[in-house]
C-alpha cells in the first residue's frame, strides 16, 4: 500500500497566501479584497508587493462582495479574502445575485473554515458553507487538503473563467502533496489502491483518511483513498469506479452532513449504482470552542471515526 | 464611432423630450401586456435615462463587456426594467421590437435586468436591492486601475437607501477616494408600502451624503430634461476631485400619466386596457411603437 509521510506542518491558508502572492507576480489582472483580515488570510506578501492592487474594503463584507464583481467589469480577476462564514452566509445574497446570478469572475477565498478555527466558538465556525456554495449555480467549490495543494489550487482558479469558491483553513496540518502538482479543477486525486472500501475525503480530512487507512491495513483492510478536491463540479468518474470494484463508500468532510461532499456522492450513487455509504461529518449541529484536535475528535472527524465507519459500511455489503 | 454628443453644442432637447414620450410609450405597453412590471418608477426615471443615454454618457458603439474607454451605468433599483429596457434599445443595443418580449417566457428582458440571457447593455443583474452601488464603485476602481478616465454613472431609488449595504458603499467610495463615480438617487419619496417617510423616515438624505463626505448635486426638477442636463454637466463637472458625486434627483413616480401621479400606487401594478387607453392619449406617439 502507499503510503504518505510529512516533514514539515503548514496551515492550508499559508499556501493561498503562497499562491495569491505569485500569482501578484505573474497575473497583472488579479486584484485582491480584504474585509479587515488581512494577518489572517497571509495576504501580506501580495499587499506589500502590489499595493495598488489590493483594496481593504474594512469590516463590509457586503460591499466587498460587490466591489468584487464591479472589478471584473474592465477585465480583473478578483480574489475575496475573509473567513469562510463573512464569506458565504453573511454574503449570500451579494453572491448569488451580483456574483454567480451575473456569471462574474469573483474568487471568493475563504478561511478558517470548519470547525479547526477552533477557540472562537460556533459564531466563526461555519459548517454549512459547502452546501450555500454548491448550491449557486455555475459555483466551483475547492477544498484543499494541505499548504501545496491550497497553492496550487490558488493558482489553478485564477485561469478559470468564472466565480470560485476556495475554502482552506486555519491550523498546521502535514504537508503531504508535491509540491509541483498539477491542480485540475474537477479532477479527483487517487491517493491510494485498495479493494475493501472507498473513502472519498476532502480538505483537512485526507490526511485524516490516509491515517486511516494505514491503520485499517493493518487489520487486513484494503482502503482506497480519493482526495477530492472539488466538491463542484464532482469527479463521479473517480467515485464510481471506485465503487465499481470495493462497493461501498465512506465520505469524510469537515463540514454539515447536509448540504455536504457526502450528499454529492450520494446523488451520483443513486444515479448510477446505488452503493452502501457511511457519512463523516458533523451531525446538523454547530460547533463550539476548544482547540481544533479536540473538536475534530469530539464531533468525530479524525482517523479513528473514519476507521469505525469503514468498518460499519464493509459489513453492510 | 463615438455615441456622444458634444456638450459644447446646444443639445436639441425637443427631440429628447419626444423620445421620452415615446419611452412613456414602451413601458406602459410593456407593464400591460404581461400585466405585471413597474411603470411607476419606470415613469419618473424616463427623462432621466433619455438624457443620460442620449446626452450624458460617453458611449461606444456596440457592446462590450468590459466597457474599456467609455462610461458605464448600473442600475441598482433594478425593478424599473421598463424604462431601462426601452432606453437601452432606442439606443441602438438590442431590437426595439424585443420589448415585445418583456417578462414573457424565454426572453432576454427579464422581470429584472440580468446578464444571464445575454442582453446587451446589461453589466450586472439588480433586482434584489442595495447592490448596485458597491458593484458601481468597483467599476470605477477598475477604470483607475486601467487609466481609462472615463466615468460611472449608477442610480439607486430613495427607499433602496434604508439596505444597509449602501452605507458601507458610501463610507468607502469617500474614504478611498472613488472621484470618478456619480451615484444618482431618484427621490420620488415613495416605495411600495407608501410614502418613504411613513415607511421607514431616513431624514435628510443629503445631509447624510455630506457626512459621508460626498459632493452632492440637488436637480429639483427630475422631470424635466434641461434641468437633467445642468444638473449632470454640474456633477460632472465635480468628479476627479477627490469625492465621490451624488445626485439627488427630485422626481414624480408615475410622471406624464395623470392617475400614475401622486400615489404610491403604481410601484408595481400595470394598468388595465381603458388605463392604458387613457395614459397612451395622453402620450402620443412620437417615433413609433415597437
């Protein structure tokens, strides 16, 4: 079995920074927004190297959103930088009318998402944004599981022609991608081969999901690991035939069941070849404060729920 | 070809004044036949859109997107459609005879301005208010960031100012210096529950544009197109200055059809056919009906 192993722990908001900063090098019409996070969102580097196109709209998300589209409007490419819920919820209205309603060709990048953010509590740990996103029409949704992968899907969206919504977080987490991939929108990354199970996972939990399937190799389990990436448009090829040959399915996402990553596979499951699946996910609920580890294990979005779910879905074959 | 007329020569306001009735025309035609639309609004505003699509803006020839060296209008209070629609195509950016078409299944003229359908002359959909000012202010830091001096132009109805999302709009085209943006507010006083200041008094709203730190032009007379033009060669005339410029343009909703005047009532009915008969004698035709 493949294995994966880190040297160095990074936050995946580090890697947008990453990307937005080269992107300021190479990308004359990208321009960037903040909403009074600029320490947060690590747009620093772009700040500092291309002040006259970065705009502090303060504490209006509202209007950033606006403003956004506005600057497509004479050919720039928008980046949004604020946390995941100012960039989803509290907007919705801005995005779907003025954004994805009028096609503009907004990124809308989004921090600090799930329950990670830790400390601050339910207010700032949004769990239902994947699914306000997903649902606009002509949304891409990205969740990238390490710093590499973040860079390369900052860079990735800039050449794509339309609104995106980029969602990373706010903890270290290993680094266990390449560093030159190449992102494809819309294309699953197959992280391991295996027969028994499929855990399809996104964003913080790939990594997650990888632990798991070490441990489950041990107990003689073969699990196969896809790293998805883009939650919209989906990568139903990678997923069923995937479950064409282990014939049941664990989706693991840091976000609501409803409205999630797991309800997306569901649908082309049902569609296509009706498969037995387990959910990892929060349960319609809303977080609380703690640190991100124990959040993450008491809301049972670790390698040890996923291991208890590959092993309830192999027994209902 | 440039689309505008030079402000230095007298423009011929006879012939503006007659394409206003004709637009009165339009859309109350419009509003009838799906019986449904805001002829209102639409009304009170046609004076306004005729001078500024004919006069006021500098305009290519065409569409584009992008709008690169000419100036650009965003409608905010997007439920007057009618008079948009009828001024863009009298403009030349779409068949007169697709008015034909308004709020019908399958057509490019949406119940509210979209660019979903592709319609020429549409940069931004509206209809769900208190948008338009944020998405005008980042067009006109794009012409900044392009060296195209060329201006934007936005209108935003007096009742859509109680969005909040405006006054985050308006504290930020001043703090950040958007001096190439001229913001209009059609003060009709009225919205759909009735007068705005029984619904919900916002005070003086100049004053509130002043304390933002705006320059603010008052045309008393909204309905009439002299006024129109002095009042936006005045605005325009302010812009590059560092501030950005509001307008506050007085107008009558439901102007030029006497029943339609005076009342709320209008916002967002359409009339019946003895109405219409009644409100089209008292606009006759001047350069023929789609």
């Amino acid at each position: 079995m493949k294995t994966y192993t880190y040297t160095e722990k990074k936050d995946t908001r580090s890697g947008f920074g990453a990307g937005l900063a080269e992107l300021g090098r190479t990308n004359p019409n990208v321009v960037a927004l903040c909403a009074d996070l600029v320490g947060s969102l690590k747009m620093d580097t772009f700040i500092e190297e291309n002040p006259e196109r970065f705009f502090q709209v303060g504490i209006a998300e509202a209007n950033m959103m606006g403003i956004a589209a506005g600057l497509t409007i004479g050919g720039k490419i928008p980046f949004t930088g604020t946390f995941a819920n100012f960039s989803t919820g509290r907007v919705y209205d801005q995005i779907r009318q003025s954004i994805a309603y009028s096609g503009k060709n907004v990124k809308i990048c989004a921090s600090h998402a799930g329950l990670t953010l830790g400390e601050d509590g339910a207010t700032h740990q949004i769990l239902e944004d994947i699914g306000l996103m997903k649902m606009l029409p002509g949304m891409v949704v990205i969740n990238p599981c390490d710093y590499n992968q973040t860079k390369a899907a900052t860079l990735a969206i800039a050449e794509h022609n339309g609104p995106v919504y980029l969602r990373f977080g706010r903890p270290s987490v290993p680094i266990f991608t390449s560093v030159d991939q190449k992102f494809e929108i819309g294309k699953a990354v197959k992280m391991t081969e295996g027969n028994d199970v499929t855990i399809v996972a996104t964003g913080h939990l790939v990594w997650e999901a990888l632990e798991a399937s070490k441990a489950l190799f041990e107990e003689g389990i073969s699990a196969e690991v896809i790293n998805i990436h883009t939650i919209k448009p989906l990568d139903e090829e990678a997923i069923l035939n995937s479950v064409a040959k282990t014939r049941c399915i664990v989706t693991a996402e840091e976000h609501n069941y409803l409205g999630g990553l797991g309800e997306s596979v569901s649908r082309v499951l049902a569609l296509n070849n009706p498969t037995p699946q387990e959910f990892v996910a929060t349960n319609d609920t809303f977080g609380e404060s703690g640190t991100p580890a124990q959040l993450m294990e008491k809301y049972g979005l670790n390698s040890t729920a996923i291991i208890k779910k590959a092993k309830t879905v192999i027994g209902r074959k | 070809m440039r689309l505008k007329s030079n402000s230095l020569n007298m423009p011929n306001t006879q012939q503006l004044k007659d394409l206003t009735i004709q637009v009165r025309r339009d859309i109350l035609r419009m509003v009838h036949k799906v019986n449904s639309g805001h002829p209102g609004g639409s009304l009170g505003c046609a004076e306004f859109f005729v001078a500024l699509y004919n006069e006021i803006m500098d305009r290519n020839e065409g569409f584009n997107m992008d709008g690169i060296e000419e100036d650009l209008f965003f409608l905010s209070n997007g439920h007057i459609s009618p008079v948009y629609y009828s001024v863009l195509a009298r403009s030349g950016y779409f068949p007169v005879k697709e008015l034909n078409t308004f709020r019908l299944i399958n057509s490019r003229l949406q119940g509210h301005p979209t660019t979903h359908e592709g319609l020429p002359g549409i940069r931004i959909a509206s209809g769900s208010l208190g948008q338009g000012m944020s998405v005008a202010i980042g067009a006109a830091q794009a012409k900044k960031l392009n060296n195209d001096s060329h201006l934007i132009y936005s209108l935003h109805g007096d009742g859509e100012l109680q969005e909040g999302q405006n006054w985050e709009a308006i504290m930020y085209a001043s703090a950040k210096k958007v001096d190439n943006l001229i913001a209009t507010v059609d003060l009709n006083g009225k919205q759909i529950d009735g007068a705005t200041d029984d619904v919900l008094a916002m005070g003086n709203i100049k004053a509130k544009f002043e304390a933002f730190d705006w320059t603010v032009v008052e045309i008393k007379e909204g309905n009439d197109i002299d006024a129109i033009l002095k009042g936006m060669a005045e605005a325009k005339s302010k812009t590059g200055q560092g501030k950005p410029v509001c307008v506050l343009l007085e107008t009558m909703m439901g102007n030029g059809v006497d029943f339609m005047m005076h009342t709320h009532a209008w916002h967002g009915k359409a009339p019946n056919d003895e109405q219409l008969a009644s409100a089209l004698s008292q606009n006759p035709e001047t350069l023929g009906d789609y």
